[in-house]
C-alpha cells in the first residue's frame, strides 16, 4: 500500500484513491454533515472542474483561506 500512496501526484488524487477502495467510510464530519470518500472525492472533482473552467492549469499555485473551528 505504501508504494500506491507514493505514486500518487497531485492532493486530489488521494480522496480518489480512497473512495476506490472504501466509498461508505467516512472521511470528514463536521458536527453534522458527514461525507464518505466517494462525496469527498465527488467534491474535489467538482471544484477541480470548476477551477480548469476558469483557466487555472496545471502547475498554478491554489491557496485556501478558512478560519479553524
């Protein structure tokens, strides 16, 4: 397993590789909202899209601003 997590590239490709094998466990839970890896990994797709629709491209830099709970 670790030489498959070793060959993933990019941060998006690990919701995917999780949600192939375990698509019910849950990956993330705030307080009630509770996703699966395969919603993660639906969601990162979906803002991946989103993001190459309005010209972000391989090797451009993404920053995220978020406040801690």
């Amino acid at each position: 397993m670790k030489s498959e997590l070793a060959e993933l590239d990019r941060i998006s490709d690990y919701p995917t590789y999780w949600a192939a094998r375990h698509p019910d466990r849950e990956a993330m839970v705030l307080g009630d909202l509770r996703w699966t890896y395969a919603d993660l990994a639906r969601y990162v797709d979906l803002y991946a899209r989103a993001l190459w629709a309005n010209g972000l491209r391989r090797g451009d830099r993404v920053a995220v601003l978020a406040t801690a709970r």
